[in-house]
C-alpha cells in the first residue's frame, strides 16, 4: 500500500503550501554514549553501562535474556537539546509543556559569525576581542523577507559546518580554543520583536561561555528579569531554544515545516530531535 505523506492546503500568509512528509531530514546529533561526542562546559560525557541487579544481567552477550542499560547524560553539555524557561528560573515548567504544537513552520538561515570588535551591537556582562558573534544586523538582513507567522521557528546555522575535518560540530569540544559563538544582546532583542517561539542552534549556547552566569540573551528571549530567579507578566514560557542542532550542508536555506521531537520528562532540559519537511509553495504564479 502507498501512502500519501504529504500534508496539502496547508496555509499561511494567505499562501497555500504542501509539505513533504517523505523527505523528513533530523538536524539531532546522533549521541553516541561512551563514544566521541560533543561536549560544553568541561561538563562529564554521555555514558551507557548495563543494568546489574542481583542475577539479572541486561546484556544479551553475557548471557542475560535482554539488553537494559543505564544511560547518565546531562543534555544542556552532550548534544542536542531543547530547554524550557526553566533553565533560569526557580519553578518547573517542563519543556513538553512549554511546547504548545509541536509542529511549526520554520525558517533555516546560514552565517558566518563576525568578530566582536566589529560591531556596535552590545552584550551583557561584555564580549572579549577574540569572540565572534551574530549581529541584529546580520539576523536583520537574512530575515527581512519572511514574515512572523513563517518565522515561528528559527533555526540558525553558522559557517562553516565542516572547517576542522569532516562535520567536527558532530564531536566538538568547546573550550577557549573552539569558543562558541553567540547572539549579541540586540540580536536577540531582534528575534524576540519578530516573535521567534522555539530558536534552534547549532552552537551551544545562545550566550556567552564564561557569561559570569548572566544568561543575558536567555532572560531576554523568556522575558525574565536579570538577577530574578521567577517569571513576571511578561514573561513568555511557552518557547523553547535548542542547542546543538547539526544541519548537514545538502539541507538548503528556506522554509520548513519543523517537529521538534522531545520525551516527556519532568525537567529543563531534554534531548531533541528536530525533523526538518521541506515546504513547497503550491500554485505559485
Ligand atoms: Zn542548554
């Protein structure tokens, strides 16, 4: 039996697209558990080991009936991951709840960081002279012609994705000699006034490493005050960020539709697979 996996008559903007659900692309880093992996903050690696309790062995080749192992990872450091307002603040708004549709539209956009002494844009606490950031200026100039209704996602790539050896973003380790970039302030001031909702990156974090633990650009894209530690009235809990992410370069710049896959963990934090569905405009003149 064919199935048609195609979601027709699908609208925004007044235009009508059809998505391909049989050319679905994941942008997840494939975690591989006691193995070359990504890593942030110096933090412990991903681990598996087997499940050992009294005469039950959970590995198939030393003779247990079934494999069950124990993975320990901590998600904000091993690989891709969507976070929850819960990151910054003392109260628990998971992320599964933090994601309304976890189906949106979506705009993927490639940039070649700039050095920070090269912009006027700021950033709290301060950038040092050998960080490259992404400018308002830049995000303005690649998003200016898509509307707020197609920017409900955003996924950022940064250039280029290979330039140490093959796909390196696969196993980085960020420390001062790969030091991640980051948004300036005002670019993020930017993507919350174009009501960006969930915000996937390939870098791992959307602030600074060593930020003195502001988390300036967090606080600004859940609306949370600096140095308050809850949520206010303004502040907008129903959007996520994804770190991490990997576009493979045969993924084009455009629009998608994105679903962002996620387990249902009571916690701030979560591995994600965000699958990407190309878009196609229908009875375009
Ligand atoms: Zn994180």
């Amino acid at each position: 039996m064919i199935i048609n996996l195609r979601i027709d008559n699908f609208n925004m903007d007044s235009q009508e697209y059809s998505a391909d659900l049989s050319k679905e692309k994941s942008i997840a880093i494939t975690l591989l558990p006691n193995d070359k992996q990504p890593n942030h903050f110096g933090a412990p690696a991903c681990t598996s080991k087997t499940l050992e309790m009294g005469s039950y062995i959970g590995d198939t080749k030393r003779g247990g009936s079934c494999n069950a192992n124990v993975l320990t990872m901590i998600p904000h450091c091993n690989g891709t991951h969507t976070e929850s307002v819960s990151h910054i603040i003392d109260e628990l708004i998971p992320v599964y709840q933090s994601i309304e549709k976890s189906v949106f539209p979506s705009v993927l956009i490639s940039l070649l960081p700039e050095p920070s002494l090269k912009t006027k844009d700021s950033y709290i606490p301060f950038m040092d002279e050998s960080n490259q950031v992404i400018t308002q200026a830049q995000l303005n100039e690649k998003l200016s012609e898509y509307s707020d209704e197609q920017l409900q996602g955003l996924i950022v790539r940064t250039l280029d994705n290979d330039n140490n050896n093959n796909r390196d973003k696969k196993t980085r380790v960020y420390d001062n000699e790969h030091y991640p970039p980051f948004f300036t302030n005002d670019a993020m001031k930017y993507l919350v006034k174009r009501k960006i909702n969930h915000l996937l990156v390939d870098f791992p974090s959307v602030d600074k490493m060593y930020d003195d633990g502001k988390l300036s650009n967090h606080r600004l894209f859940w609306n949370i005050v600096e140095d308050e530690k809850k949520t206010n009235d303004q502040s907008t809990v129903n959007k996520t960020i994804t770190e991490m992410v990997f576009i493979d370069d045969e993924i084009e710049d455009g629009i998608y539709l994105c679903n962002l896959q996620i387990p249902e963990i009571n916690t701030d934090a979560v591995p994600s697979r965000p699958i990407l569905y190309p878009l196609t405009e229908m009875n375009k003149t």
